[in-house]
C-alpha cells in the first residue's frame, strides 16, 4: 500500500494507473475509519482494478463552533484499517497544500444545500463540493464511493457531477449501523454511556416512519408526529430537524405516492453532540 502525501505524487501515480487500462475507485474519508467507511472500500474493492483512500480532515466543511478541533484523528489506525481492506494508496494531504496562502476558488451547489443540513450548518455544503471536487482533480476515479448515512452530501454531489459534468460514477453504499441500529459514525466516540442509549432515539424514529408506511400511512405530517412522539419522550435535547423529502431536489414531499422513494431524515443533538440519521421508504403499489 502507498501512502502519499503530496498532490503532484497522487495526480501522478492516478495518471499512470488510468493510463494502463486500470478502473480506479475512490472513497472520500476524514479518517478515524469505522465498519461504515469500510463497507465503502470494500465495495470499490469488489469494483475496481485500483483502490484509493483519501484521508483528510477538511477545515473548509466545518463551521467556526464545530468541532474541527477535536475531530478524531487515529491515522496509524486508518492505515492498518486501509492494509487489512488492501487498499491500494492512501492519500492524505495537508491542509495547508490543499488550501494555500492565495486559495481563492470556491464550489458551490445553491438551492438544495440551503435546506436542512445547510441551513443548520451554514457554509458547510461549499466546503463539501470544492474538497471532493479538489480530491477528484487530484486522485481522477472512475468512480467514487459514499454513504448512505451523509443523504444530502449524496444529492449535493450527484447535482455538482451532473451539473459540472464530472466523468466519474457516484456509488451510493447504504448505511452501516451498530447491532442495536445506532447509525456508526465517527463521531459516536463523543457520547457518553447514557447519551449513546438516548441516541438510539433516532434509529427507533425511523423505525417508526417505516412502521407507518409500511402500513399505508400516506401523509408525511402524520409520520413526522409518529416520530415527534419517540424523540420528545427522551433527553434527546435539541431536535435540529425531521423532514420527509425526496432524496434528489430534498424538497418536503407533503404526501407520499406509491412507488416513489421518499427521503426520511433527522437531525438531533444528545448531550453536546450532533447527530444524523435518515432511511428511504416507498409505499408500495
Ligand atoms: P466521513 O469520514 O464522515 O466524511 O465519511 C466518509 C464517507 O463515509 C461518507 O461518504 C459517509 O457518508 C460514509 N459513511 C460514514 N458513516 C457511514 C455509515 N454508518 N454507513 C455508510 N457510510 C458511512
């Protein structure tokens, strides 16, 4: 496995490996990698002649309260993660190569990134697109890798590729959870013993959501008090949001249609930390 820093080294090395004929797959990672990230490498193992993992904590994705700071950063760690998954290169740049003294470019996606996650995180979808459009320009895949788990980074970034017309196959892999469904995530390290028991209020909201679909509840405003119900009667201590959208434009969908997929996604704070979590549900024909 290649370990490379330098973005010459990186762009070099993915030319040469396209050069010769060979699919290269990229998964976008800010490290402390759990089964979640590695379900991602394992399925560009499954597809692809070269593997590469990105490791880099963004600063530019990251508001000023947020917790760039103490993000978790276990590097040896990732790397014997990316050898045991056998990976192919490992490249984790520097920030200040990737954003040096004159950086003045940025990407930005508008409309769907003011919802939501945007709203409740000012500035963070831009520093989402211009990184992995940053990483893309450096690394060059066939195809990137991402969670399920990050639902509207995933419509961010299918808009910036169609939009921008990116040569490269987004593949969506889906979430990843604990065995009692606690959705994995780096930050989970965060939460304290009973904090990580009340943040299993997420999951069992969704549950629910899927409950009433599945028994032919149509309108979103009936499942959202469904879900209201699970997460009032916890310490859950600030709902940031709960939204039944669709998962392309993350616009509410007010009535659900059956066989179109609807977007089902929540936002909360346990104690001081942040969670998302969110399923897709279609009511059936
Ligand atoms: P991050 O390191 O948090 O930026 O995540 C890197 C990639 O891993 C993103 O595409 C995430 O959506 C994905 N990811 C994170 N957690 C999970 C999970 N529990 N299941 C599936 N994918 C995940």
């Amino acid at each position: 496995m290649d370990v490379l820093t330098g973005i010459g080294d990186m762009q070099v090395r993915a030319e040469r490996d396209r050069l010769a004929g060979k699919t290269v797959g990229v998964v976008p990672t800010m490290g402390a990698l759990h089964e979640g990230h590695l379900s991602l490498i394992r399925a560009a193992r499954s597809a692809c002649d070269v593997v590469t993992v990105t490791i880099f904590v963004n600063p530019k994705q990251f508001g000023p309260e947020e917790d760039f700071n103490s993000y978790p950063r276990i590097f040896d760690r990732d790397l014997s993660a990316c050898e045991n998954e056998e990976v192919d290169v490992v490249f984790a740049p520097e920030a200040g190569d990737m954003y040096p003294e004159g950086f003045s470019t940025k990407v930005a996606v508008s409309g769907l990134t003011t919802l939501w996650e945007g709203e409740a995180r000012p500035g963070h979808f831009d520093g989402v697109t211009t990184v992995v459009t940053k990483l893309f320009a450096i690394t060059k895949p066939h195809r990137a890798y991402f969670g399920q788990k990050d639902a509207q980074q995933v419509a961010v970034v299918r808009r910036m590729v169609r939009d921008l017309n990116f040569d490269l196959e987004i593949i969506v892999c889906p979430i990843v959870r604990e065995a009692d469904g606690l959705a994995m995530s780096s930050r989970n390290v965060y939460l304290l013993p009973d904090e990580r028991q009340e943040a299993l209020a997420l999951f069992r909201s969704l549950k629910k959501a899927e409950e009433l679909v599945a028994s032919g509840v149509r309108k979103s405003l009936d499942i959202l008090e469904g879900m209201k119900q699970l997460l009032t009667d916890t310490e859950i201590r600030k709902r940031d949001y709960i939204a039944i959208v669709n998962p392309d434009t993350m616009e509410p969908v007010e009535t659900l249609e059956p066989g179109q997929p609807v977007l089902v996604a929540v936002a909360a704070r346990v104690g001081a930390t942040r969670l998302i979590d969110n399923t897709i549900v279609t009511l059936a024909e």
